[in-house]
C-alpha cells in the first residue's frame, strides 16, 4: 500500500466521525426547541387512546318477558255526579199548602201528582167540594196519596169508615201515616185517618138552568144578575166559537168536580157569545160565580161566563155569534183573571171540550 491510502483513511475516518457528531446535535436541538416541546403538549389520540382494532367482546344476552295481548272487557262506565240524587219514595206526611195567586185545585193537584178530587175532598171545611171556593192566602191539606183525608167523629169505626168512602180496613189499618196499632187500634175522635182509595159523592155548587120564557127566578137566591122576566129572541146554531181570543186553559179542566173549563184571558180582555141566543142572567151571581152571563141559545144548549169583571150584556138582550158580552175578570171565587166557560144541555151539564173546535 502506497503512502498516500494510508493518509486517507485517518481522513474518511475523522469526516465519518464529524458528520456523526453534528447529526447528534442537530438531534439534540430537535428534541428541546420550544417548538418542539409544543408539539409534544399535544397527545397524539393514537398515544393517548389506542385504537380498537378488534370488535368488542359480545355482551351476554337478558331475555325480555313474552308480550301479554289483553281482550277488552265489557263494562259499564258510571260518570260521576256533582251533585246526590236523593230516591223518590212514597211518603206518608200530609203536606200543607198556601194558595198563591193564579192557583186552581186543578194545578195544584197536578202538582202534587193527586187528583182534584182528593184535594177537594181533604179540604171540605173549606172548599164544600167547589173548585171555586179556592181563594189566594188559603191553606190546604195536601194528602200524600188519592183517596180521602178524613176526620175521626166520636163513635167511629173501622167497619163505618171504610164503608163510608167504600174503602178496605186494611189499607186504612196498614197505612203507616194513621199511625194506628195493628192489633188495638184506637181511633179518637178529631184525629185525621188517611183512607187510601176511598171516595165519596160531590156536593155540587151551581147555578140553576134558567129557562127564557117566564121562570120565576129569584134574585135574593141566584144573585142579582138573575133575569126574573120572560124573553124571546136569537137562536143559536148549536155550533160553537170559543168565548175568548185565548184558546189555552188558565187553572182547572172540565172534571167530575168543576163542570166546565177555565180559560186564559187576561184582565179586561173581551169576551165573546159562543152561540147566538138570549140573555137570561147578567150580572152577579152567588156560588163564586161573581160577575156572570148565562146565554139561553132556544135549542136546548145554555152557556155560562163567569168571573167577569163586568158583564155588558144585559137581561133578555139577544145577541150574535161572537157578540162582546162582557169583559174577563177574577170576580167572585178567584185567585186570577181568567174565564170560567160551562156548557149545559137540557139541564145536564157538557163538557166544553164536546162543543168547541179544535184550538
């Protein structure tokens, strides 16, 4: 080997060795630069969190509980209720009541769901059994059920009693309001009894058929609307109008008790002839008629207006179909304006509802 190689390789050597050196520096420098101390604040998430590479392991399967299908049920849905509702029940007390203005027995037994007779019939020392004797302020027995509300006379019995009113001893004995002992009863004389189901006859309060020709009536008896002389005149066609410009009922209906209709009409309203005929009554009449007009139609028919306020058709006075006769009024047995409307045929008594067209 020539001198020359031999002084090369010391050289190769120390640049190897210098090249080293410096790569080691720059490493160094690398490493603790500010910006690389930065850099290294920063976790890489690949350092920080490894990445999952493989699924996770399978979780243990919960079985669920079976699905349940309910059927419907059939019921009955109650919605609740505000307020109570107390039950009717039947009762046994014997009510009183005041009459009002505008009352009739007729309503006033609707309302209480009795018939008119029985309030009449529990109200004899007072009514005499006429409709028409009702008057505003008055208090009545209101029985609890039909029949008659009676009071016990000294030496009563049952057997008297339930044969009067055409009752059972039973029903008058069983009924819890007479408070009687089933086994001793004792009835004292001014005791009320009820007699369920009983009824008797009614004591009519009327005012007579009066004839057109000469009859003899007597005003002292009828009133003073009693026409005394004898008339002639109109005739009636027996068909009939109604006696008012209103054709609805005010109080009572035609019943065994009240023979004939109470009208609507106010006040002064007009009243009208039915039928053509002749007055044989006009003017104030006894029984609580008050102020009345009988019109004789000369064909067996006779037609009452009562409670006018003022009759204007005077005696023997022959009027027209729809003639004014008087004006509407709450004279004589009253509690309101209204018209009280009968009709009588040969001295028997008809029910208006027979004769007048349809309202």
């Amino acid at each position: 080997m020539s001198s020359n190689s031999g002084k090369f390789i010391p050289a190769f050597a120390w640049l190897i060795a210098i090249s080293m050196a410096v790569l080691a520096g720059y490493l160094m420098w690398k490493q603790f630069s500010p910006a690389a101390q930065a850099a290294s604040s920063v976790i890489s998430p690949s350092l920080a969190v490894p990445l999952l590479t493989q699924p996770p392991e399978p979780q243990a399967s919960v079985a669920m509980p079976p699905l349940v299908s309910y059927k419907p049920q059939l019921a009955l849905v109650r919605k609740a209720e505000l307020r109570t509702i107390i039950p009717e029940r039947p009762s046994t007390e014997v009510l009183t009541y005041t009459v009002e203005i505008g009352d009739s027995v007729f309503e006033i037994a609707n309302q209480f769901k009795i018939k008119p007779e029985t309030l009449l019939w529990a109200n004899y020392s007072q009514l005499n059994d006429n409709p028409d004797m009702i008057s505003v302020g008055m208090l009545l027995n209101i029985p609890p059920v039909d029949g008659v509300y009676y009071e016990l006379q000294e030496g009563d019995t049952l057997e008297m009693i339930a044969g009067r009113f055409e009752a059972k001893i039973a029903e008058i004995l069983n009924w819890p309001g007479n408070g009687l002992d089933l086994t001793n009863p004792v009835l004292e004389a001014g005791t009320w009894v009820m007699v369920p189901g009983g009824h008797r006859e009614f004591r009519q309060w009327i005012i007579p058929v009066i004839p057109r020709g000469a009859a003899g009536v007597s005003r002292a008896v009828y009133g003073a609307g009693a026409c005394e002389g004898s008339y002639e005149g109109a005739y009636g066609s027996g068909a009939f109008i109604w006696p008012a410009g209103n054709h609805g009922l005010s109080g009572n209906d035609y019943w065994s008790g009240h023979l004939g209709i109470d009208i609507a009409a106010g006040e002064g309203a007009p009243i009208y002839a039915a039928d053509a005929g002749v007055v044989v009554f006009s003017g104030w009449a006894t029984g609580g008629y008050g102020n009345m007009v009988m019109i004789d139609h000369g064909n067996g028919y006779q037609t009452v207006y009562a409670h006018m306020s003022n009759a204007t058709a005077g005696c023997g006075r022959s009027v027209g179909q729809g003639s004014i006769i008087g004006y509407s009024g709450s004279t004589g047995n009253s509690t309101g304006a209204h018209l009280h409307f009968e009709v009588r045929y040969l001295g028997g008594f008809v029910s208006p509802w027979y004769v007048l067209p349809a309202p």
